[in-house]
C-alpha cells in the first residue's frame, strides 16, 4: 500500500520556482510557470500540472528548452502578431503571447497572435482565462505529438490538440472550456497501467487498431465520440493541428517531435491565441451578466448538471483546504530534483 | 413501397430561385440562397439542403422572414464588425457576414463579424469555404434552439450548435469541418420515427432522461461523446452559444425560438464569422501546400481514413451525375409550393 502526501499548494510553487530559478529561468519566468503548473493542480487537472515540471527541468538540462530564451515578436496587422518563443518554456511564452492578444483585441476589436518555435505550454485554459478576467473572449489552441487514430484509421496519426474559449461572467470566476479533442488523455493510460484497471470502452485501440481495454495492448487513443463518432473529434484535431502548426510555420501530425522522445531535440511547437474584445459587438455591455444567467439556468436544470470549469472549481477550493495530492513516485521524483539542484527541500 | 426520385441539381435551383422571387426576395438573393441549398444536397448534407426551402417560403408567408431584409452593418474597430440581418433569409446575411470578415482580415490581419436579427442559415461550411477559397482560413459558428441535453442533464437545453473550420488547399477544395456538437443531428431521428427503425445506442434520452434507441421515444440528443464523455460537446455547444447569442446580443440556449415552432414569430438567431490571413503569419506563404501533404498523410494512414469533407465531395461527385434524391413526402411539398407559387414547375 501506499499514501498519497498532500502538499499545500504555496509551498509547492514556492519549491517549483526554486527549481525553475536553479536551471536558469529569470525569476519573473520561474514565479510564473510555476504558479501556472500549481493552479493546474489545483484544478485537479494533474495531466498538466505540478506533475511536469520534472518533465521541464530535464528538458532545461537536456537542452531542448531554453531557459532564458529571446522571444521575436512581429506584429503584422493591426490585429495579428507572430509570436516566436525561441524554444523557452511554453508557459512562459503563452501568457505573453495571449497578453498581446489581448492588446491587439483593443485596437483591433479582435487580436490573433501565432506562436511558433515553442514547447509545451500546459493547460490552454490559463491564458483564455487571463483574457476573460480582462473583460475579453479568450480562445486558445494547441496541437501536441501522435498518439490519436484518426476516425476508421488504425494507427496514431494526431494528437489530442485541445480547444479552449472563456468568457467573463458577472460575480464569478470566468466560465471556461478546455478540452481534448480525444475522448480521455493518454496520461489514464498511463494511470490504468500503474494502478492494474482496465480502461474503459470506446476510448483505445491496440496495435493492431482494434477497440481494446487492456491498458498494456493500448498503442492510440481513438477521438472524442468513439468509434461510431469519432470523425468529428478528428477532424477537430485536424483543424486545430493547422491553426497552430502550418499556419505557423510549424509541423503537423506525426511529424512533431514527441514529447516524452529524444529530450534533446527541439519540440517547435505552435499555437493560436484569440482575444475578442466584447465591446465591439452588440451584445458586448451585457455579455458578462448574460454569462452569469447561463451559469444561473444551467444550475436550475434537472440532473447534476455543471458549467464548464465547475469541475475545476470544486477541486480548486478543495485542494487550497486539503493540499495537492502528491503520489509516492512523483515525491521520489521531486525530491530527486531537491537534490541534483540543491534547493531547499519541499516542506 | 416508394420509389427517391433524383432531380438535376440545375432544375432544383432554377425552381427554388424562382419560388423564392415568387415570395418576394430579389433576384441575387434567390439565386445565392437556392444555389447553396442545393450546392448543400449535393454534398449529401440532406438536412440542411433544398429540404429546407419550404420551410423558408412559409416563414417568409408568415411574416417571420423578410424577403426584403435591411441589413445594418456598424464597423466597430479595424477587424471586428456588427452585422444586422434585418430578419432576412439567415443564408444571404452570412454569406454577407462572412465576405465582411474577409475584407477586415484583408486589412487587419483577422476580422470577425457578428450576426444579430438573423434567421437559419443552413449549413456554416457554406461560409468557412467561401472564405477559404479567398485564400484565407475561415471559422464560423451559429447556434439553434434546444434539443441538446447537457451532460448529466435529462431535459434538451442547448442546440446542435455548430462549428466549422476550413483552410485553403493547393491543388483542391477547401480543407473543410462542419460539424454539429451533438452526436447525431434531429433529422436522423426524424427519418428513424418515418421509417420504423431504432435509434443507435448512446444517442438520445426520453422525457424522463433515461438513455433510449425508440425514436418515437426520443426527447432529447446526447452531446458528442456520449453519456460517458458528453461533457465536452456539451461544453462546446454552450460556449458556440454565447458567440453566437449573448455577444451579438440575441438569446440563448431554451430562449431560443424554436424553428418548427410559430411561424410568425422572429427568430433572432446570431452566429459570428471569422476569416484569418494567414499571410500574416509564420507559415503563411506554404499554408496550402501544406494543408495538401496532410491530405496525402491523411490518404497513407491504414484504414479507410477520410479527411474533413471527403465525404461532402464524393457526394457531390455522385450527385452531379445521378441528381439529387427527393423523397414523395418532399416532392409533394414541393409541388404544392409550385402551385401556390405559379411558378414553373419542377422538370
């Protein structure tokens, strides 16, 4: 048996950005992505959060992620920029380029920012709802490496490339979407393999490309809707891989370096960051109190039916009482990092 | 036993203009909207095709649809706009919107075109590939009355609300997603109560909320992913619906005039345009080459992988040989419309 530690959250950031800081990040970056991976966790959502800064750290180390990267920022019209990230944490590099979104959404009425040469940057979600809590629309995309079998197709071709849009909502916290356009991420495989489940149906296939439930046989999720509907998760994966890697001058597909690959090799990941400024339209005045009303209606529906990112505030006022839960093998993990930086031990 | 009589798609929109001049619309307004009904059934898409022109002629004999809509069309910043559609045929004013987002993307990089006082207007990858074929990416959305339960919900709440996305493509038709956030659309329920045959499993809920496959049964549509993962295109559904009602002013989700409900009363449907040069970023200059080595990615995968719209041209492939199906029940609509009309009959 084992017990899950749970960690406050402060203290968490406060030993991510040590870490971050020892690598060679800046303080200002080092404060920020760290607080980005533990407000992640605090949403429950671990896939992307405190969970990965080992995963960055070794990337830092590698090579692979500049610590201290040059961003080139070119702004082409007066309502889009290129955003090139020069290989630095892709956090970092989002909130920047979701920031000049939204500076271009005041001038313009709307502001689209590319963004190229960069690597991962976590949950989508942070930067839609930078954009929201500033009165704005924010809508976010980013395309990561193959691990998603096309509809009818047998083999990984996509990745699980999300989708996220926030608006802001009168007397709360912006409403907000952030979802993979594959059924469930790779990283419930993962979990079912360590912990002995089976997955369940409708979400893997084998090498082979049949349906399976054995988490071990699993080579690719299959797209969200299934296997009878699953054209439509696809083909959104597809467009969403577009938006961020050609139009950016990146790769698409099964041509992105993976993540969990050569550690030393370049990711040149891309992504889209909208900002839409409400006030240009004819709804814009009332907008943020329509949103709370929809939260209000959807509240009054029968079921247990949630708004999107009700999930994520439940966990999140959970875990700021309880703390982040911790597995044993990413303690290890975290502590051995502790030690190879040389930083002050996590609690 | 009744036997689908196919019609040339030429005579299907000389007829459908004229009934349309018949009820009042101007020449190039009859001619844009028949013609992309019927471009629509071309590309198999049956419920949003020449099917639905009786429906628009009883709207406009009702009052609810202007034959001769005036358009208010407010520039509000160098990329955004505000476009009334003066409760005119929901297809011409987004055809309208989206040339409008075309021309502000020419000048400001991306342009985004809201749509209030609007009525249906058919299927969105009309306007993504209009924009697409300009050489520009094109993203459009729009939204419909409720039939859509939410996740973990029993009762319809949202619409089918679509989105669609499309790209230029060197050597071929626009790269094209257009697709509902629910699993099946209406119709297939529809046509399942008309020809006796159940429903597919994970598709629909009865009165009480309970999973059912009797279409005579059947009350409400389950969001794509299903009941088990039916919270992502729930989520996508609400967010499409307040792009496309609260900012542009208009209602959403259960406020929403139904569109078989009266005729005579507005429907106010908003819906909001997107068009991007890619021009102004990175990967610009390659876009359509690139959007083409997909395809061919696309066509080497093992299966029987289709790319987004495939199904659409070999459709048109087909029907521009063979006609376009018409059901008895369809063609007699159509007849007495002609009657009604006095216009020229159909062949």
């Amino acid at each position: 048996m084992h017990t899950v530690e749970h960690v406050d959250h402060a203290s968490l950031a406060n030993w991510g950005a040590a870490c971050l800081r020892a690598v060679g990040c800046n303080d200002d970056d080092a404060r920020t992505v760290a607080d980005a991976l533990v407000q992640t966790s605090l949403w429950g959502i671990d896939s992307h959060g405190i969970a990965r800064l080992p995963h960055y750290l070794a990337r830092i180390r590698a090579g692979s992620i500049e610590p201290r990267p040059r961003y080139t920022v070119t702004r082409t019209a007066p309502g889009t920029a290129q955003f090139d990230g020069g290989h630095g944490l892709g956090i970092a590099a989002a909130f920047a380029a979701m920031a000049l979104a939204q500076t271009l959404a005041r001038e313009a009425g709307i502001g689209a920012v590319g963004l190229c040469e960069s690597t991962h940057c976590g949950a989508i979600g942070l930067y839609t709802r930078q954009a929201a809590r500033d009165g704005l629309v924010g809508i976010a995309f980013t395309h990561a490496d193959s691990i998603v079998a096309p509809a009818r197709g047998t083999r990984k071709f996509l990745g699980t490339n999300p989708i996220s849009i926030a608006f802001p909502r009168a007397g709360g916290a912006p409403l907000c979407l952030d979802m993979a356009t594959s059924a469930i991420p790779w990283n419930r495989v993962m979990n079912a393999r360590r912990e002995g489940h089976r997955l369940p149906p409708d979400v893997a296939l084998d090498e082979h490309g049949r349906p399976t439930q054995d988490a071990n046989a699993a080579a690719a999720l299959v797209p969200l809707g299934g296997v009878s509907y699953g054209h439509k998760g696809y083909a959104l994966a597809l467009m969403i891989d577009l938006l961020c890697g050609p139009l950016n001058g990146m790769a698409f597909a099964d041509r992105i370096a993976p993540m969990f690959g050569d550690l030393t090799q370049r990711r040149r990941l891309g992504g889209l960051m909208i900002a839409l400024d409400p006030a240009r339209f004819a709804g814009g005045a009332t907008l943020a109190q329509r949103v709370a009303e929809v939260v209000d209606a959807i509240r009054r529906q029968p079921g247990d039916v949630l708004y999107p990112g009700e999930p994520e505030e439940r966990a999140e006022a959970q875990r700021r009482r309880e703390g982040i839960p911790v597995e044993p093998g990413l303690r290890a993990e975290f502590d051995d990092w502790t030690q190879r930086l040389g930083v002050a031990p996590l609690r």
